[in-house]
DNA sequence: ACACTAACCTGCCAA
DNA sequence: ATTGGCAGGTTAGTG
C-alpha cells in the first residue's frame, strides 16, 4: 500500500505515457496538455453499489457527446485501461457509470471518502486528427486528510485551459460559458442528450445581451 | 369468484383444519389466530423466472428468523404444502424464494397480477410450545379486478393484530414500530439477518425518548 | 437444462 | 433541483 503512488500528479505520467505512445517526443505542453476536468469524493453509494453517480454538471459538460449505454475507456496513471458503462437513468435524471465500474472500485480497493479525479488528455498530432484521453487518478483518503484541501493546494493538472476551478462556480454559470454544454438561446430548446430529451433550456432573464 | 374457491377468506378454512391437526377442538380465536402478514401481486419475472421477490420489508419483518438458505413450509388453503427455500441475495440485498417456488406457480397456473397472500396461523397448544404456520392464499386475476382493490374492502384477515395496512405506511414507519423487524436503539447497531451483517440500524434524528 | 447467484437497469423518495 | 440511497424487476453469468 506505501509503494503505490497514487497521487494527485500521477496523471503526469501518464500524459507523459501517451505522448510516448503517439510517437511524439514529448515536448512539454505544446504537444500534449493534460486537463483536470473535475474530481468528486466517494460516497458510500458509489462503492458499495455498483453505481458511481457522476455530478450531473460535469456530466454535461464532458460527456455530453458520448451515446447512451456507451463504454468508455479511462485510463489510470499506470496507463491500465478500465471501460465503463455510462448510463443515463431517465427517471431521476441522473448520470452513473454501471457496467466496470464495480471491478474498479475493487481493483483500487477503493474507500468512501476516497476521492477520484478526472483528467483529459489532449495529444495533438499536428497532421493527424487530435486524440482525447479521459486520465483517472485515486487519491486515498488513508491519511484521513480533506481531499478539497488537498486539492486546493496542489500543482497537478497542467494545462488547465478553459477554467481551472469550475467546481467552485454555481452551476448555472459553469454551464453556460462555453463548451459542450447547454448552449441557451433566447427561446427555450429541447436539451438533447445521448439522443433523448432530457430537459428544457431556459430563457435566463436579463441575459439577453 | 363464484364457482372456484380462491379467494380470500379461504386461509380462514386452513385454520380450521390447523386446529383439528392439532387435536385441539376448535372453539374460536382464543385457541388459534390467523394473521394476515402481507400480499403482493405477482409480477412477470415471479412467474416466469424461477424465483419470487419477496418485498423487503415484510422480508425483514416476518421471515427474519429464517436462517440464511433454509426450506420453509407453507400450507394452501387445501392443507397442501409447499417447500420453499428463502434466499437473500447479498449483492443486491434482495429475498427471494428459490426452490420450490416455480413448482407451486405451475400447479396453482399463477399469472403475472394474481395476487398471494401471506398469513401466519398461531396455534396455542396451552402446555405445548405455540407451533406457528405460514399459510398461503391465492388470488386470481382472472376477472380484471384490482386486487388492491380487492383487499382493501375484504373481511380476510381475522386477528390481524399489530398493523392491519403496514403497505399503505411509509417504509420507515413500517420497519420501525414493531416486531420482528430492525430494532432500532439510540446508537447505531449492525441488522444481522441469516447470520449476516446486511445494513445497520440508524439513529433518527429526535427519536430518542 | 436447471438452480443458484450476481449484476444491471429503472424507479422512487427524501434530505 | 440535485443526488444519495435503496427497492425491486429483469437479465446475465456460473456451476
């Protein structure tokens, strides 16, 4: 347990993994960037079910271009690949991943309280199309220190372009600035995900420009 | 419900039969009570899989004494029995009736919205040891009726003692006031069932005395 | 094929 | 409104 390095900069390495298997020297971050998207502190639920319920912003923000019932492929800073199922559950209008995600709440032994980091890596190949990378990184609450604390104080994601610290913003604000999210217009539109409705944009007053 | 005599009160003839089997003469409720424990309507998957859901609550209420994998005996109402095997699904924390279940859903022809219902019949043998009984009734659905319906003007369950309408509570009302179920005490302890740890009881907030 | 077990998917509810 | 937690219907896996 002491010899693992599960730590908030391991997804260093594995950016550093991939620029190696894209064939590109490494460079520094002209070549690649890695991109801390958003972490959330286990709860009882996600490691006793076999269900991990993803913060339904960052949901919407990063993962609204994949399919319904689509595996995705996460890769940990030991470059292992862990494919998980993300399910969108109409009813309560929530996102988890299902499928995998149990063997991997077991795979890393994971604890309530622990907390996991999602990271994006980007690999621009210059002529090829660019390649995006989802990095996970554990951080195990074993010391019994405050993963947000932890986290405040930290140098881990390089690159962090767009914004650094969305976790700290209101939701309506981090989901109108940009991105792949809901984009509101004037009047409101279906909001489209995975192909099924899942709500209504809404006209923001005073927002009209 | 004219010619057939499935119905509800049919538990009420199982008694009497309980009490000349027990070479007790049948003098009213003060030898034996039938209780109506709880009724649930057949879904697809009791009938066509092998295996009957049994409500959790009523799980943890009547049948908790039931050691993890053992074959309990329920009585018709023409004194036939039937041997089932009670099960408890760890991972999904889920009873079941396993063994036996699917042959008594072919020789009643069960379908998918009848309904059964779980009695108990205590019989007081005075100087003997009280031997208790399950005993089971059958509903159809052949005339389209709501069966919820159905229960909720009958005149069935003689002696139902504690909770006559434990399904219309909430859940956690249900658990709690009585009986076999969660005792809940000031700190939280963990629910054995079968042996097993499955769940702890949790200090609600102004509960205590 | 069958019995058993685990897992997945959906819904509900309350904090 | 979000989401943690769980109940339960159904299906899949395993021996």
């Amino acid at each position: 347990m002491e010899g693992q390095s599960n730590n908030v900069s391991d997804s260093r390495l594995m950016k550093g993994v991939l620029d190696e298997q894209n064939s590109q020297p490494t460079m520094g971050n002209s070549e690649s960037s890695l991109q801390q998207l958003f972490h959330k502190v286990l709860t009882p639920s996600d490691v006793g079910n076999k269900t991990f319920v993803i913060p339904r912003r960052y949901a919407l923000k990063y993962f609204s271009h994949i399919q319904h019932n689509e595996e995705v492929d996460f890769y940990d800073s030991s470059t292992q690949s862990w494919r998980f199922k993300l399910f969108y559950c109409q009813s309560s209008k929530k996102f988890t991943f299902t499928r995998g995600w149990h063997k991997f709440v077991q795979a890393k032994n994971l604890k309530a309280g622990d907390t996991i980091i999602f990271n994006l890596c980007e690999i621009k190949n210059g002529t090829h199309e660019n390649s995006n990378t989802f990095v996970i990184d554990v951080v195990k609450n074993d010391e019994g220190l405050s993963m947000d604390l932890a986290l405040n104080h930290n140098d881990v994601a390089v690159d962090v372009d767009a914004a650094p610290n969305d976790e700290g913003l209101p939701m309506d604000l981090a989901l109108n600035h940009n991105d792949v999210a809901v984009d509101v217009d004037a009047a409101p539109t279906p909001v489209l995900l995975f192909g099924k409705q899942i709500g209504w944009t809404k006209s923001k007053r005073g927002n009209e420009v």
